[in-house]
C-alpha cells in the first residue's frame, strides 16, 4: 500500500509518500508561502535531484493538487498515476479528549476536531484545510487522523488535572494533554527494541527536545506525565517559547505594560525562550556558537535551557519511582553532544554514567551513549513522526477493508 503523509500548518505543507511494502520513502517535500505571493514548492523524489517550483497557491486544495502533479509528473515523479495513494494520513495536533488513539475520517471525527479549535487555533484549523484539500483532490480515498496527543491520554488524573476549580475542567476540557505523542510513542519502543528488553517492564524518560520540546515519563509503554500542558507552552524552555512560569506573571506584566491576550500570548510564544534570554537567536546551534565565543547571554540561555530539561528528568524518576532508560530526540537531543553531556554529568545521583567517546558519535540509528556500568540506559534515538503516522494509517485502513 502506498500512503501519503501530510503535515498541514497554516501557510505550509509538508508530504510523505510510503511505500508500505518495505516502508520506505518514495518522495517528500514542502509546500511553503501557501496564501502569499511566491509559494514554493520543494520537492525530494527519493534517490534523484530536489526539484523547486515557485508559483502562486492561494490555499491547501491547490497546494495539494500541485504535490499530485509533481508525484506523478513524468520526469520528476514517483507514481504512475494518483491512483495508486491508498491512503492519506494527517497530523492532526490536538485530539482533546475524545481522540485516545488514530482514527479514519469520517463526517463524527470532522465535527469532533472542529469543536477542538479552540484548543488548538493555530494548528487544528490548518489540519482540517489539509484534511478537506485531500479529500478533494483524492475522492474516496481513505484517510486517517494521527494526534499528537493521543499517546498521553493513558496519563492518570492526577498528572492531567490542574489544582484549579474543577468546574473549568467540567465546562472548558481545561487539562493537561502534552504533545508530541507520536515522537514518544515511537522512540519508547524504539528503545526497548534497540536494548532487547519487554517495554512492559521499563520505566523510561523521553526527551523530546528541538524547537519545541516536551518531556514524557513512560511507564511500562504508556505515557504516565507529560511536560506539556493543555497547550505546547508549559514545560521545557523551548526556542521561542518560555514554558514553565508563575502564572500570577501573566495578570501582572499584562496590566503593567497594557497588553491584550493575543499580546501576551504572543510574547510567551514567539519571543521568550532561547532568543529572549540569548537575545541572538532561538537556534541552539547559534547558542552553542555564542557560548563556545564566550557570549554571556547564549551561556545563560544554555545553562537555563540545560537546567530546565534536568529537573524535569528528576522529577519523572520520582513520578515514576525510578528509571530504567533516558532517550534524547529531536533537533537537539539527536545533535547537542554538549547538552547530552552537561545533563548526564548531573545525573550521576541517579547511576548514569556517560561514555565520552559514545557521545560524540553521529549516526543516524538509536545508539546507547553509555557505560556498560551505567545503572541507567542513556541512548538517542531518531524520531520519525512522519513513519508513526504512516504505519498507523496503514493499520487502519487495512482493518476497516
Ligand atoms: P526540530 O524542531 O526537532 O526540527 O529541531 C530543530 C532545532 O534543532 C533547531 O532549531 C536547532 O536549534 C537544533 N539543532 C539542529 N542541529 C543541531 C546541532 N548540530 N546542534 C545543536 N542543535 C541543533
């Protein structure tokens, strides 16, 4: 079966083409500026020459028919002809409540996703343009939603509720639902794969740490805590966004400076973080830069950032009475040796014991990265979002046939 992966955000799409097969990758690429003059279009057949194509695409239907072209375009394609996508699988980010695993779209699960909006009205809007663009350009072809969130939906009440009026819980959803479901999911397995051992019977720490980033304790394969809250601002500091704060500060700077809801939520989503703290950039790899040129400003968003994600890793080895194996992904925890090694020189409270030499390898594959003494099993791993949501489609499409 081969399956599309799509990834709508509000003036972007990113696709996947699978072979299921073998689940290898027959074309990706991206759709940018979507709504803006000059849209490009980036296009990756696997094996051959990235092809760009700018042009003017006013919305996601277009942009979608544009990615058909170009997969069965005879020079740069990958497919005969459309016909032969038995599927489309969509991010979807936020499933609220009602989502605990991926489901098939149907006319429930549309309604559903709209009455989440409001939870997520950046990305879930988007999502649906993605969703309806498919279904036009590929009528009667089959399509999945895959949720970010739906991996944390196992997590106990105590970890989702907030100790406020459970009224707002009752007429609002207002909980905790955490993020990056299918990065979590897929390198917790990834990793009792890579060590031989039964994921029932480990306790492990993903860190989940790029642009955005989240924290998850995974008990026994399911997640049990997440570092993400209702929305993907709590938590870790993150490139652009602050995380964790009092939120008395909130009311406080709003009625000091005079800013609207959209001001704050603007100011503690797109300008604190790394680059508010750096004032260089929200990129750790230009921290890192600013830090080795002895910058005081990168060194302290570093150590913040670096401190920020350790004390999260404490505190799922306490939720969790323990922890078997710790596992770093993402932009940053796949390439930062030194934020690897500034954690792990901190955890040895806990037994881990970092081998040097390991750190500093790079390889794509999930790779232990230390002491055969360790207590602790410190590995990074890939993350492949885009796989997950492709074998979940597979999977479900196969069992509606
Ligand atoms: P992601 O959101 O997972 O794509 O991660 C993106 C982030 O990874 C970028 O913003 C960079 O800060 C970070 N990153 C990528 N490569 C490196 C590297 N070699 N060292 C440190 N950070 C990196």
């Amino acid at each position: 079966m081969k399956v599309l992966v799509i990834n709508a955000g509000s003036s972007s799409l990113k696709y996947q083409l699978y072979n299921m097969t073998d689940e290898s990758v027959l074309a990706k690429g991206l759709v940018e500026r979507i709504g803006m003059d000059s849209s490009i279009l980036t296009h990756k057949p696997t094996g051959r020459e990235d092809v760009t194509e700018v042009s003017e695409i006013l919305e996601h239907t277009t942009a979608i028919r544009k990615v058909i072209d170009m997969l069965t375009d005879k020079e740069n394609g990958v497919l005969g002809s459309v016909d032969e996508i038995q599927a489309v699988g969509h991010r979807v980010v936020h499933g609220g409540e009602a989502f605990k695993e991926s489901a098939l779209v149907d006319d429930v699960a549309k309604a559903e996703i709209r009455r989440l909006f409001d939870l997520a009205p950046l990305h879930n809007p988007a999502a649906m343009m993605g969703i309806r663009a498919a279904e036009l350009n590929m009528p009667g072809v089959p399509q999945v939603m895959v949720f970010d969130t739906a991996f944390h939906q196992t997590m106990p009440e105590k970890a989702y509720l907030y100790a406020i009026p459970r009224v707002l819980y009752k007429k609002y959803k207002v909980r905790r639902y955490g993020a990056h479901g299918t990065s979590h999911d897929y390198v917790s397995k990834a990793a009792a794969e890579y060590l031989d051992r039964p994921l029932q019977d480990l306790k492990i720490i993903t860190c989940h740490v790029g642009n955005g980033g989240s924290v998850t304790a995974v008990k026994g394969g399911l997640s049990v805590d997440t570092s993400m809250g209702m929305t993907p601002l709590e938590g870790l500091m993150m490139g652009t966004r602050s995380g964790d704060l009092d939120p008395a500060i909130v009311p406080y700077v709003m009625n000091k400076e005079e800013l609207s809801v959209s001001e704050v939520n603007s100011m503690l989503n797109k300008h604190s973080g790394l680059l508010a703290i750096s004032g260089i950039s929200s990129d750790m790899r230009e921290i890192t830069e600013g830090m080795e040129n002895g910058d005081a400003n990168s060194t302290l968003a570093f150590e913040m950032y670096e401190y920020r994600l350790r004390k999260y890793i404490g505190s799922y080895a306490a939720a969790m009475n323990g922890v078997d194996v710790i596992v770093f992904t993402a932009g940053v925890g796949e390439n930062s040796v030194v934020l690897r090694q500034k954690v792990c020189e901190q955890l040895t409270y806990l037994g881990v014991e970092l081998d040097e030499a390991l750190n500093a390898i790079r390889s794509g594959e999930p790779r232990r990265i230390t002491t055969s003494n360790s207590k602790v099993d410190v590995l990074v791993v890939p993350t492949n979002e885009e796989l997950v949501i492709a074998r979940d489609t597979h999977r479900i499409v196969l069992n509606s046939q």
